[in-house]
C-alpha cells in the first residue's frame, strides 16, 4: 500500500509493476492545508509512456476475449474493495487536494455509483437483430471496444473522475493508460492496487504520472485509439485539436461558468444554503460550482443579504477538522490568482459583499475566505473567466427573459439550476436555456450514473458526454454484420431437413 511521507516519489504502476521513474524531472505535491511539500512525484518520459502503451496493447488483446461474465466479476469486486476503503481514498484526497473529508467521501461515492452502472454490461452491450430482411438474410449489431484509451483527469476529483472513466472503459474490452493531475497523484495509484485486487489482469490500466509533455505523447501515440479528458476549457480544445489531428477520438469537458437563477418567488433561505453549498463546497475548485448568482427582479437585496450572513459562520479550516465546511485551495499559485480576481472585480466597479482576503485564516495552507461580489456585469472579468475558487458573483436581472439571455449568451454552457415555486416557469426554462445540464431547485445537477455527463458550448468538445449511456459508446466501435446461409432444403450438405420433391 502507498504511504504519503515526506518526499517519498509517487510511482507509476505500469504492466502491474510499481515503477519509481526514470527521469529527473519530478514535481512537488504539497499539503495545502500546511503549505508544506509532503511528497513529490515523477514526471514521466517519453519512454515510458510508450511503455505504458505497450503494455496496455498487449493486455488489450487478452482483455477483450474475456466473457462478459468474468469482467463483471471484477467490477463486483472493486465496487466492495472502493466501498471498504473510502475512509482511506478519502484520506489521500484530503491530504493533497485539501477539501474537507465529507467532500473527499462524497467524491467517492459518486465514483461509487459509476463503478455500479458499469456492473450491468450484459445489458449495456446487447446488440439488436433483424431477420429475413431479404431472402434468407439476417442483419445484427454488435459493439466492440476501441483498444487503449488514455484517460487524463483533474486536479478537482482524483478519484471521481477516473472512476467516471474506467469502470466503463475496461468494462467495454479496452485497457487504459491514466494520466492523472501532477498536483494530487496519489489516489490513482490507491485506485490501481484496488483494480489488481479485484482482479482486473496486469497491463489492462496503467497509471503514468506526468505533465504536457506525457499528454502529448498519449495525444499523438498511434498505439491509442481514444482520449477521454476533463480540465479547463484551454487544454480542452488543445486535446481535442491535437488528438482528433492524429485519428482518434476525444471526448474532451472543459471549464464552466454555472448560474443559478433566483426568481422573485423563490424560498430565499432555501437558495441562500443552496447558493453557499454550491459555490464554496470544495473552496469552489467544481466544475459544477455556482459561480454567478442571478437575482431576478426585487429578491436581491435579500438574497445577497441572506447568502451573506450565511458566509459569516462559514467554518474554514483544515479537510481533517470535522467542524470545517471549507478547506484550503490547491496551490499557492491558484490562491494568488483568485485572489488577484477579487481585486480586478473591485476597480471595475463590483461591490465587495463579503472580502474572503480579510478574513482571519489558520495556519500557512493555501486557504481563501468565501468572497461575495454583487452587482456584477457581464462586461467583468469576473463574470466571464473561470475564476475556478470560493468566490461567487452575484447579477441584477429585472425579469425572467433578461436572466435566460443572460445564461444564454455565455460561452459556457455546463450546468444550470433554477430556483422558484412555479412549475410552469420551471418547466419554461428547462426548454429554453442552452446548457447541457439543468437543475430545478437543485444547485449541483451532477446526473446520476444511469444518465450521461456534459455540458454544451465551451464546456464540452467534440459531442461525447462522460459515464452512462454516452460512455459506454465512446468505448465501442458499432459493428453490423449481414448473413445469408443457403435453404436447408437446397443445400448441398445433408443436415437431415426433410427435402421438397
């Protein structure tokens, strides 16, 4: 089992072995709860990706003839494995992303459920038949899988992700090369030694640490058939250019930019705890956190009010302290530049609700206290970059259609949510906002495992959404296959058919 002491070297795990690295470039993993470098890990080279890819080719090849019914049994097992260690993947997430470990837990469990909707693959993967569709004919589909798929993840979810990934990756017959985040590495390799002992055979998943330079190299290897990515919407599209430009396919989910609109009816207290929970649960590091708060028509004032109190109490401290509600951001960089966002919002006119950089914090960890910015324009820098942190900007609309015009003329187009007590206004905006993912008086409209993942606009590339019934197609080429066999009664061979005379 990996332990996390101080400078120990976070490995690769390639072909089933543990490999330490080759290289000299290493990069440091921090405590951000601390500030303090706890371990570092190796960056790896050209070489050894290859490697990594060849193992991964080699297993492939043996995975795929495997019976639906021994994939599944490993998918059983590492469902109870994940289960009976989410105290322990918690931990590692904690110790190097920071969140607090209600949040590492929840990351688990969600993880949990894609690991559970991939144990139905007899299902997932039946073809369909016609028969006599001419004389004698029978056409069928069937799915196959890809080959190697690289899977390259965030810093935000070291666990969720992967598990949005390869539970339906190495279901489907393929094997895997992951590439997770350089910033908090740890729980993939946690993750690979429960996939071993679930029995899952070497060579199927590869764990390769690394940087854009490891990146680059699963882009353009020919040895891998599909990319699957998640990230800021930069690296985005440089995955989805440079993987499509050397034939494979990508399914790439970048960056967001989530509103949450409030409407005059809405129970106020009811979307200021949904606005709070969204927007700084995991210091706002969520692809799917709230970061514009849309207050239609005269409900402003008391919902900046409310969300604002709520901020007052908000607990920050260290992931391991059970009285924490928030938790350090990632790096000391990314603190920095949150923060500088909160200062450019202010020159250009925003109203500084609530400073989060006044507030007292503890020790020397990378940590932020909750900003709330109103009367916030589009115009802003704030309103429009990814700000990826505990800071949420609030809007002034004066009616529904200003808001919707609003959601819709972002480039983003993630999640949404809704906040009101009127079905028809609700079911109004479901059919008329442009994004991906809507949620009617829910905050976070993560889909359940059984639906699929993404967003439209820049926040998805190429037009495959993660997990679910999208995932499972990504991970499988369609095959029709059309046969014909000649009449019993006129064949040549005697297969005991009585003959016409």
């Amino acid at each position: 089992m990996v332990t996390f002491g101080f400078l120990e070297r976070i490995p690769h795990v390639i072909d089933g072995e543990v490999r330490p690295g080759r290289g000299d470039r290493v990069a440091p993993v921090f405590d951000p709860a601390s500030g303090r470098q706890t371990a570092e890990v190796a960056l790896a080279t050209v070489g050894e990706v290859d490697e990594a890819v060849s193992a991964a080719r080699t297993a492939q090849r043996r995975w795929r003839e495997a019976p639906l019914g021994r994939r599944v049994q490993v998918l059983f097992s590492l469902r109870e494995l994940v289960a009976g260690h989410e105290a322990e993947l918690a931990e590692v997430i904690t110790a190097q992303h920071g969140k607090t470990l209600g949040d590492a837990r929840g990351e688990v469990l969600r993880g949990l459920e894609c690991i559970e909707y991939a144990c139905g693959l007899p299902e997932l993967l039946k073809g369909e038949v016609s028969t006599q569709v001419a004389a004698g004919v029978d056409v069928r589909s069937l799915r196959q899988p890809v080959g190697v798929v690289a899977c390259i993840t965030p810093f935000n979810f070291p666990c969720m992700v992967p598990l949005w990934m390869l539970p339906n990756a190495i279901a489907c017959g393929n094997a895997v090369v992951l590439k997770p985040s350089e910033r908090d590495p740890g729980a993939s390799v946690l993750l690979a030694d429960l996939w071993r002992r679930a029995g899952l055979p070497d060579g199927v998943l590869n764990v390769v640490q690394g940087d854009g330079v490891a990146v680059d190299r699963l882009l353009e290897h020919r040895g891998v058939a599909a990319v699957s990515f998640v990230g800021s919407t930069p690296v985005a599209r440089h995955v989805y250019e440079r993987g499509t430009a050397h034939g494979k396919r990508v399914q790439a989910l970048g960056g967001a930019k989530n509103h949450m609109v409030v409407l005059p009816d809405a129970d106020v207290d009811v979307a200021a705890d949904a606005a709070v929970s969204a927007g700084y649960g995991s210091a706002g590091e969520r692809c799917m956190a709230v970061s514009v708060l849309v207050a239609v028509g005269g409900v402003a004032d008391a919902l900046v009010e409310a969300v604002r109190l709520r901020l007052d109490k908000l607990v920050i401290g260290p992931g391991t302290e059970p009285a924490s509600e928030m938790g350090p951001l990632i790096t000391r960089e990314h603190r920095d530049r949150v923060a500088s966002h909160v200062a450019a919002a202010a020159e250009a006119g925003a109203q500084v609700a609530v400073d989060g950089r006044a507030k007292a914090l503890p020790g020397k960890g990378f940590f932020l206290g909750a900003t709330l910015l109103d009367h916030v324009t589009p115009d802003m820098a704030a309103y429009r970059d990814e700000i990826f942190g505990p800071v949420l900007c609030v809007v002034r609309a004066e009616r529904y259609d200003d808001a919707v015009d609003l959601v819709n003329a972002n480039p983003y187009g993630n999640g949404v949510a809704i906040f009101t007590r009127d079905g028809g206004a609700a079911r109004r905006f479901e059919q008329e906002v442009e994004v991906g993912m809507v949620g009617v008086n829910v905050p976070i409209p993560v889909p359940a495992a059984q639906f699929s993942f993404g967003g439209w606009g820049a926040s998805l590339f190429g037009d495959a959404h993660m997990y679910g019934p999208e995932g499972v197609r990504f991970y499988t080429r369609g095959k029709v296959v059309t046969t014909r066999w000649p009449d019993p009664a006129t064949s040549a061979v005697d297969l005991g058919f009585p003959r016409n005379r």
